[in-house]
C-alpha cells in the first residue's frame, strides 16, 4: 500500500496526462457535467489516493485472526480463522478513485482483483493499474494479482459474472441500473447497495430540541448520499409541536416538502405527497414528511417502503427504542442519532469497500472483515469419528 | 419445537399411513432400493425426528444477541444484533426427515421458511407439514410460517428461485444435479453444497501409529457421506514405513485402492490410478492413493483437486501443521483428527442444516447462527455527521 502511495506520487503527472484524455474524449461525447467532475483528477484528488492507500497501509490485517475457539467435551480443539475469499471482480462506472482504493482494499485482505472500471475512465485506469502493478513488482508480488478487463465492451461484464470457478465475489459500485444488470446475470455471489430511502421517526417521547437538528442533519448534510434521508415520520401525539417548527427550518435550507394530507395542515408550502413519494430515492433537497399514529405505525411503514438501509428513533423512551430496534429490519437501525452515521469509518471498520443492502454474508458498511471468509481449524491428538 | 414434537407422536399412525402411500407409488416407479430406503419410514425414524425437535429447542436462541458492541470516540454506541434472514427456500430430495429438521431450524432462528420436497415423498411431506402447522397453530403463531410447494413440476422450482424479492436464502439439499439446477438459474443468493473430495496428508513427521487409525476411520467409517476420504497422500519420507501397514489395513477393510506408480511397487493389489480419480467423489470403500515429494506438494495437490471440503494433515511438526492449516483452502482443516469430524454437532453447532463449499456467508457447517445475519445498532445522544 506504502508503495502504491510512493507510486501514485512518482508518476501523478503521467496519470493527470491520462485522465485529461479521457476528460477529452467525454466532452466530445457529450457527457453530463456531473460525470466529467467525477471522472476528473487533480492534485488534490491524487493526494486522496495516496491518503487513503497509507490509512488502508494501517488498519490491521484481517486475514490469520483466529476466533471462537473451544476446546469440545472430547478433547478436540475447534476454532475459525479469518482468510481471504479469493477472487474479487470490481465492475464500476467513472470513479477513478475506486481503482486505488477497491484494489487496496482487496490485496490487503489477501485477495487477488479483476477490475472492470466504465469506459469514460479507459486511460486513467490503465494508468492507474500500471501504477498499481509497478507497487506490487516493487515488493516481488505477482502483478497478476490485480488484472483490469480491457475490453470497453458490455458483453465483458456478461462473460465475467458468470466465471463462478474463477470468481468468488462481485461487488459492483455504480448506479442502480449497473447493479441489477450485474445481479441478474451473475453465477456469482454478488454483494449489492440498491438505493437508500432512509427514515428519521420522531416518537411522541423524543426531545425535540434532539429531533429537530437530527432530522435537518440527515437531510441536509449531504443530500446526495444513501444515508440521508428521503422520508420524515412524526407522531401526531406531538405534531402539534414539532412541525411548524422542522417546516421552518427545512424551508430555510431550502427543501421540499411532500407531504401527508395532515402535514399540509401546517403550510401551504407542502406539495401533497403521492403513493411513490415513500419509496423514492430522491437524492436531492426533497422530503416525504407523513404524520403516524403511533410507533407501530411508522415501523409498519418503514419495513414496507423503505429499502432497509438505514432508519433512527428519536425517542426519550427506552422501550420505543428497544422496539423500533428490535423490528425495523434494516442494516443499521439508530436510536437518536442522524442517519448519515451509517458509516464505515465512523463504525470504526476503518475504510469501506461500500455499503450492502444485501442479508447474506455482509449488511450495511462493508470493511475488510467482509472483504475475508473464515474456515473451520480443528486440532486433535489422533480423534477418530465413533 | 415441543409442540412439533408432541404432534408427530399424535400423527404417527396417519404420517405412517401417508408415507406407505409414497412407498407404493415409488416401488409402481421403479425407485431404486436406495431411494426408496432414503423415502421410508418407520417408528424408529419418527421417533428420530422427535428426537431432533427436542434437541433443537434446547439450542440458545440465536436471534437478539448482541455482539461488538463499543464507544466510538465521538460517544456513539455501535455494535450488531443478530436477527432472521427472512424467508429462507429450501428445495430437496426424497428424505422427509428433512421438512421437519429443516423447518425446525428455520423457525429457531426466526425465519419464515418454504419448502419443495422431492415429488416422492408427496404424501408423506403433507403430512409433516400438516403436523408442523398444527403445532404452529396451537401455539397462536402465523400458519403461514411454514409453506410448502405442492406442484411436483420442475418448472415449481424455476420459478421459486427468481422470486429474489420475496426469499432471501435458498438451501438446496440434495445430490450435485439439483443443486448445480438451483444455482445456474437462481437470482436469489443459494448456500450450497457440492462435493467433498477429502484428503488426509500423511508427513513425513507423522506418528504412523496415530495415521494409520486416522486414515482408516476416515475412509472406512461410513463411507457414503461428503467428509469421508477418497484420497490418500504419503510422504515419500515415510513410505516404506506407513504403505505396507495402511494397505494391509484397507484391504482387510474391503477397499479398492487406485494409487500413482510409486503406490503400486507396495502392493499388486492397488490398481492404477487415473487423472480423473484424483477428483473424483467415490462416497464407496474406494481410495485413491498418491506419494507426494513433501510437504508443498500435498498442499498444492489438496488445492488442485480437492473440493475445499475437509482436509487433515497428520504430523507433529508444529510449523508443518501451520503452514497445512494456513494454505489449505478449505472449510475444514484439521490436525491430527479424521476428517469424519467435520461436523456441526461435534464443533459444537447444537444441529445442521448442512455444509457449505461456498466461500460467502458460511462455509462448512452451518447450524443456527448460519441461519441468521446481522444488523448494526447505533445509540447516539443526538449525535449528528459533521
């Protein structure tokens, strides 16, 4: 990791000369401004890179942990072992940035990469892979621990995800779109993040002056990421107080509420909102706001509409929370904390390979633990099955 | 679970009835003696599914507990709870014990489960199932619970495994044809379980006193089931030493041996061994045999051909038995132990609901905690993302 942060610095100019290619070749192509920033390298962004490759350099190594080990009534020893998976395939859209950090991520959980990055990004990944592989040769790695599938073409990724004797994982990172066509075709196991319709619920206990700026926070903090969220659940024990005073506010910053017939009682600024408005993803300053009865009420709703990322309580009362806990069935499920803490690194996972709406194997912030399996080791002094 | 129990001992006589029912029609089939041993049953059987719903409700209940629960420097709370999967699918052949241990299970951990059961054992699958929700019903637990697919036309499962929004997990249990059809066409992640082709590695510091017991109970024990051996490897260091003993012991047990050439100078008996048998899956009094030139090449031979099953390694080298443990890939790795303890009940699992060769989620036996997954909890004090 130390190496590729040497790397990336040694050969920065090499790969902005790259990047502004491909920056080149999207202008022509008329990419939208918003993909041709995220596509974009400068300094700072490289010394992003570099950055994360030394915090990646230092969380401790996952792979050798042994764990849950006991000794059985007959003498034999029987424990677990963190190990690496195997093979992971990357398929991504424009990031460069997921170059560096999805391989980092993957070696030093001991696993070897395929790389499928989108076709905007074509020479700043071969730059980047270059690099990657001049770090690995430095330290006499196989270079072929990391491969990038060159192809450009869409029926790479079809042939790809069906490789189940060479692949073990998938873990696509892109828009929803890419994901399901991934996940549909894929003989492989497939870690997936579908989209984050995240709720606050405000319970008739909660501190309001808590409610209040936890409810902006996981709006507005930064609209455009998964954790925030897209619906608002207030119960009517205690609408009376607190939405004249979470309209204002949102108002000010600039949002749009849509809102329950009952929610439009307290400003005519409210749109009326739809059935669909309670499972979109809206990713912008947009709000479903929806007045319940009671917290059955808002936990029926969020295991139906929501997408079971992320969702909090806002409540003094520790048997609503131990409820709403117990039953939201989401990856991570908050009691008076703003949703945009479903985080990896504020988990204390370190770095994060991303987040899984998926049930099996990981759920929620992915770190280098999931980025490993275990096996079974088991140590006898000559026991024999009877 | 009590419940379960109590009522199959009410509905002996009718599921006795019942599976008679499927023995006829099974025998009018043409089923072979085999299948139709696996199909039947009898009291002893019943009482051996009793026996199992005992036993499964005296397990912990896996659902609620919390683990890794710490204070991130910032005050947050963070830790996991585990809770149910879902709905969990699970698709077999002709064993009716499996409806009743498999929903058992499924219910201990707190999932909904359907099941598709091998058109043989119609009959007596409906009679199980009606027992099960009897038990479900009385005590005032949604029937609906447990669902079983009643068409016993292929196409059922087809369709069963695309429903990747309403089943969370597919189980299939069965032989290597059902369960490679399940995982080709499933969009919904299957935990699965093809073949084991099991070694024990003989080296050259091993007590030949303790391998040649281990070798034989491995092989000869039972030797039908996926963690028995079908390949043998011998340190060229001790050869002369251990090959005379181990064959006269196999043959006086009835096994075939298919070794490599230097094999065969021990004994005219051992036939010659072809490519094909170093992968094959024999589940018969059958051995392939093989002398490796030391320790580097029985591992790269485990990893070349074994099925990532379960492997031991016999020696009393300390560093020999770690680097086995540390580079064979498998599920199970034992040391000085026969690989016929690769087993959920004697790693301390409680029950099975099977073995993995998958590397996501779990891998070798899965009991109950296998059954669930986990969510991440989060208690804040008003916490908000800066």
């Amino acid at each position: 990791m130390l190496s590729t942060a040497a790397q990336l610095q040694k050969g920065q100019e090499y790969l902005l000369a790259e990047n502004h290619e491909d920056l080149e070749n999207g202008e022509k192509a008329g990419l939208s401004k918003a993909l041709l920033d995220r596509l974009a390298l400068n300094e700072k962004r490289v010394q992003g890179m570099i950055r994360a490759c030394h915090e990646i350099a230092a969380l401790p190594d996952p792979v050798g942990r042994v764990y849950d080990m006991v000794v059985r009534p007959e003498g034999l020893r029987v424990g677990r072992m963190r190990v690496p998976i195997g093979v992971i395939g990357i398929i991504y859209e424009a990031r460069p940035n997921v170059t560096i950090e999805a391989s980092t991520l993957c070696l030093k959980s001991g696993n070897a990469v395929i790389l499928r990055g989108g076709s905007n990004a074509f020479f700043s990944n071969m730059a980047l892979v270059a690099i990657l592989k001049k770090a690995l040769a430095e330290n006499s790695v196989n270079e072929n621990l990391i491969s990038y599938i060159e192809s450009t073409d869409r029926s790479a990724i079809d042939e790809m995800v069906v490789q189940d004797d060479l692949i073990h994982l998938i873990i696509p990172r892109g828009g929803e779109g890419l994901i399901r066509a991934v996940a549909e075709k894929s003989r492989i196991p497939v870690l997936k993040h579908f989209k984050g319709v995240c709720h606050v619920y405000v319970h008739k206990n909660a501190n309001l002056a808590m409610a209040l700026p936890i409810t902006v926070n996981a709006k507005v903090q930064r609209p455009a990421v998964c954790n925030a969220i897209e619906t608002l659940l207030v119960d009517k024990a205690i609408a009376d107080d607190f939405m004249p005073a979470v309209l204002q506010e949102l108002f000010a910053h600039g949002v749009e509420i849509r809102g329950c017939e009952k929610t439009r009682r307290y400003s005519e600024q409210v749109k009326p909102a739809a059935e669909n408005d309670w499972t979109e993803e809206y990713l912008d300053l947009v709000l479903a706001v929806k007045i319940v009865d009671d917290l059955d009420q808002a936990i029926d709703h969020i295991n139906r509409y929501g997408s079971a990322h992320t969702d909090t309580i806002v409540t003094e009362n520790i048997h609503a929370a131990e409820k709403f806990v117990k039953n939201v069935d989401s990856s991570s499920v908050l009691v008076n904390a703003s949703t945009r803490l479903a985080d990896g690194g504020i988990y204390g996972l370190g770095a994060e390979i991303g987040i899984s709406t998926d049930k099996l194997h990981a759920r929620g912030p992915m770190g280098l633990e999931e980025l490993t399996t275990y096996k079974w080791i088991v140590y006898g002094e000559g026991h024999l099955r009877s």
